[in-house]
C-alpha cells in the first residue's frame, strides 16, 4: 500500500474489517521497510568502520620479533584481530542471537579483511626474514579467523543456512590467509639464490666451469650456501612452512641450473662450431653438478619425505635436457622425438618447447638446429593433443611465485632472446607475439 487505508471508511462510528484488515498489512509493511532502512545503515557504519581499522592496521609499521622458539612474527595478527574481535562481539552482543544481520555483517567484514588481504600482501615480502615473519603471520591469522567463527556460531543461534553462508565466508578468507602463508614461505627463496647467482652465474658453463673447475665446485657451491640458509629457516618458520620453502629451494634450483645454461646459447654467435669445447666433457661436469645438487636434497628429504616426489619431478627435467643434448652430439642411442615429447609434457607450449630444443641444438650441434626445429613441428599435432596448453597456469596467477615457475621462465628467456634462429622469416615473431600474449606481465 503506498498510504494508509481509511480504516473506518466514511462512517465513524464503526471499523471497517476489511480495511482494518488492510490498515495492519500496510503496518506491517511499513516496520518491515524501517528494519531494511535500519539494517542497511547498520551494515553501511560497519563497512565504513571496518575500512577505517583494516587501512590503519594494514599501513602501520609492524616490527619483526622473535618468539621463544625462534620463530619470526610481526603484531600484524594481533592487531588485526584484536581490532576484529572487538567488532564482532559488539555486533553480537547488540543483535539477537537468530539475527540474519548479524551473519550479514560478520561476511561484510570478512570480505573486507580478504579485500585488504589481497591488495596489500606483497608490501610485507622485503627481504628473507620479512617472508618467514609472514608465512607465520599470515598462517595465524587463519587460524584466528576459523576461532572468531566457531565462538560466534557457538554463541548464536543460527539457521543452517546461516550458519553455512557463515563458514563458507570464513572458508574463503582462511584460504586467502593459508595460501599467502605459502606464497610468503616460497618467495624466501628469490633471496636465497640472490647470493649464489652473483656468486656462480657468471661461470656457471663457461669455460673456467669446463676445464677447470673439475670437481663441480659451482655446485658445491650452491648447495652449501642453500645449507647455510637452511639453518636460518629451521628456526625461522614452523615445520609445515619449512617444508614448503624447501619445496621452493628444489624447483629454484632446477630453474637456476637451466636459465644459466640456456643463456649461454643466447650468447654463442656461432652458427658452426658447438660452444663447448669439449661437448662430452661439458655432459660429464653437467652429471656431476646434477648429482651434487640432488644429493643435497635427498639429504634433506630423509627427514621430509614428501620432498622426496618433489625432487623427482624436478630433477627429471633436468635429465631430460641432459638426454637432449647428448641426442644433439650424438652421444644417445634414442631418438630425439622420444625426449622431445618428456620435456613438452612439462612445459605444455609448444613454442617454448621449440624455442628450448632449439636452443640445446645451438650450443651442441648448432648446424643441425634447424633440422631439429623442424622435427619438432613435424611433432606440433600430436603434441598439443597429448598435452593441451594449460592455460590455467598462465600470466596473472596470483598464487604463483616468480621464479618458481619453470614454463615460465622459459617463456621469459624465449620473449627476449634476440638471437637469429635457422627458420623461415616471419615464424619466430609469430611465437614470440603468441608467448607475450600468454606470458608478458
């Protein structure tokens, strides 16, 4: 009704029931539109409040602190959810306890928490302690959050479907917090290998690696740098985080290893003669280095277990490239195909895995390079349908840490190779675009 019903409908002296009917329906309608006006402007003061505590938390200086055990936190938690609770039990306590507003407001805070959560994670992501200290931050922090939930639902008195819209908004939140606690351990490691690349890279498969450095000492080299770390981040993160790092160190390393060699191909300018001087002698030092590195973590793996499958899936890579290239100095009795469809099943974009072939080719056999580039179209078809592009995997992922991602560090190499390749004009530029489209950031 848009106005109030005439209840005695021109005679004064008795009611109308059938407008009295209509009078207490438009009564009705009425407190009901009070109660929708009340409950938005409760949640608008909720919203603005919650922005203001979440902006200030966020932008505050939190200092890094070690707890007893040795672990590195920040107050970024506490205060959080010191702000948080407080907020939560004042909702509580001024709504009822069946209250569809009060589940409407603890998911507006939670969205907004998240929110702030996935704009502002990075700017904690400094330096190597700065990450441990937020691995565990953020790993607190969903744990906070499903303890907030399970007061709440235990103090109320909630429908099911509340209670589960409820739970399904602190899910999303736990995973935003628990995934970050990943990433944060995992990005330690750009920090780690910040060292042993200006370390090592510079000789790593030059020639002083080739004929002189004759007991893998490079290697040597990284691993026990990766040692000293080791000692930090055991005392640094929990257990569960440090096995995540590891898992970041394994795969850092298997990326390291071959961005190093593939840039050598990038710099060889000779269309002729292979860039080492002694191919076999190259595929020797190579072994040793591989078995330097894996040993390390197989070490390691004796009291991490699930470290071990880590380092298979890893290092299997690394096989195969070592394959290819004794395939490309003649070294190998199987054919070329067979390990060119184990390194696409890794990377699953046949323009890397041309660009990469290719690049073994140049630096072993450099005049059969365009002979194995065509093979590798020739392989294109079937290929793709074994491995479709999984473009899932593609730019944009925000749970992805830089570095970590073999595909595409490959993607990367191939986007600013500036070296002439053996094919038809025109066919590289092509790719090239393709991979900027997928990977360029």
């Amino acid at each position: 009704f848009d106005e109030l019903p005439d209840l005695f409908a021109g005679n004064e002296k008795a009611v109308n029931m059938e407008n009295a009917k209509d009078s207490l329906a438009w009564v009705n309608n009425m407190l009901w539109e009070v109660h929708r006006l009340a409950q938005d402007e409760f949640l608008l003061r909720t919203r603005a409040q919650t922005d203001e505590w979440i902006a200030k938390v966020y932008s505050a200086n939190h200092e890094t602190t070690q707890t007893r055990e040795g672990r590195l936190v920040t107050s970024l938690c506490e205060d959080v959810f010191s702000l948080a609770g407080i907020q939560l039990r004042t909702i509580r306590e001024r709504l009822t306890r069946k209250s569809d507003a009060l589940v409407l407001a603890v998911c507006l805070i939670f969205s907004q928490l998240r929110g702030r959560q996935l704009s502002e994670r990075d700017k904690f992501l400094k330096d190597l302690e700065s990450c441990c200290a937020a691995a565990n931050d953020f790993q607190r922090m969903s744990e906070r959050v499903e303890d907030e939930v399970q007061e709440l639902i235990q103090r109320s008195d909630l429908s099911e479907d509340l209670e589960k819209l409820t739970e399904d908004s602190c899910g999303a939140l736990v995973s935003i917090y628990s995934g970050d606690a990943v990433y944060a351990a995992q990005k330690a490691h750009s920090f780690i290998f910040e060292p042993i690349e200006a370390a090592i890279s510079a000789d790593l498969f030059g020639p002083k690696w080739e004929t002189e450095l004759t007991h893998n000492q490079l290697a040597t080299t990284l691993v026990r740098t990766l040692d000293d770390f080791m000692g930090d981040l055991e005392t640094f993160l929990d257990e569960f985080m440090l096995k995540k790092t590891v898992d970041a160190l394994v795969a850092a390393t298997v990326v390291f290893y071959v961005k190093c060699l593939l840039l050598r191909s990038e710099t060889h300018n000779n269309n002729k003669v292979p860039y080492f001087n002694d191919t076999a002698l190259a595929i020797e030092r190579m072994d040793g280095d591989i078995k330097v590195m894996k040993q390390y973590f197989d070490g390691l793996a004796e009291g991490m277990p699930a470290l071990s499958k880590v380092i298979e899936k890893e290092f299997k890579f690394l096989t195969t490239i070592q394959e290819l290239i004794r395939t490309a100095a003649g070294f190998s009795e199987f054919d070329a195909s067979d390990y060119i469809v184990f390194l696409h099943k890794r990377v699953q974009d046949i323009n890397i895995t041309k660009h990469v072939v290719g690049d073994l080719w140049h630096l072993v056999h450099p005049t059969e390079e365009r002979a194995v580039w065509e093979l590798t179209e020739s392989l294109e078809k079937n290929l793709i349908a074994m491995c479709p592009p999984d473009t899932s995997r593609i730019k944009h992922d925000r749970m992805a840490v830089p570095g970590l991602r073999l595909d595409e560090t490959l993607a990367q190499l191939c986007i600013g190779s500036k070296r002439k390749r053996p094919v038809v004009a025109g066919v590289v530029e092509k790719m090239v675009t393709s991979m900027k489209n997928n990977w360029a950031e």
